[in-house]
C-alpha cells in the first residue's frame, strides 16, 4: 500500500503544509511512477482548496503499518485532520 501524503508549497514560510493523505490500493500503477499517480490525484482530490494547485507536492511512502485497518484503506482520501486524529489513535 502506498500513503500519499499531500502538501501545498507555502512560499512565505518556505515551507510545506500539510493538507491531506491519499491511500493507493492498487499494485498496478498503470505505466505511471508513484510520483505521476499520486501528484495528479492529489491535484485532482485536493485542488479546489488551494489558490494554485500546481503548488501541490506529494510525498509517497510504502506503508505496512496500516494494512490490516480495513476502514483506513477503505476510505481512500483523508483531510489533514482525518489523518491526523487516525494517526492519534493508533498510539
């Protein structure tokens, strides 16, 4: 399982903003690197909340640690305090 974590470029604060994470189910990624699938979902699920989403940058990461939470595969797309409040319990 892929976790796309999503963020937007905040230039001001030189930094990136958290703004949401992405779950990829499939193993078959189309032709496409992890890179291409998961930044032209990110623009397309996240893009109507940003001014620019050529903005939106994504950092993909392998993940096993969620894989038997069925509800956290089965949702798919997540806001940044979704992810957060499920990540809190987790621990």
């Amino acid at each position: 399982m892929i976790v796309y974590k999503v963020f937007y470029k905040n230039y001001d604060l030189k930094k990136g903003e958290f703004i949401g994470a992405l779950v990829e189910r499939r193993k078959d990624l189309r032709g496409k690197t992890k890179v291409e699938t998961g930044l032209r979902w990110a623009k397309l699920t996240f893009g109507q909340l940003v001014e620019d989403k050529h903005k939106i940058f994504i950092v993909p990461h392998e993940s096993n640690l969620v894989s038997n939470t069925k509800s956290f595969m089965e949702k798919g797309v997540y806001s940044k305090e979704g992810y957060l409040g499920w990540l809190s319990r987790l621990n």
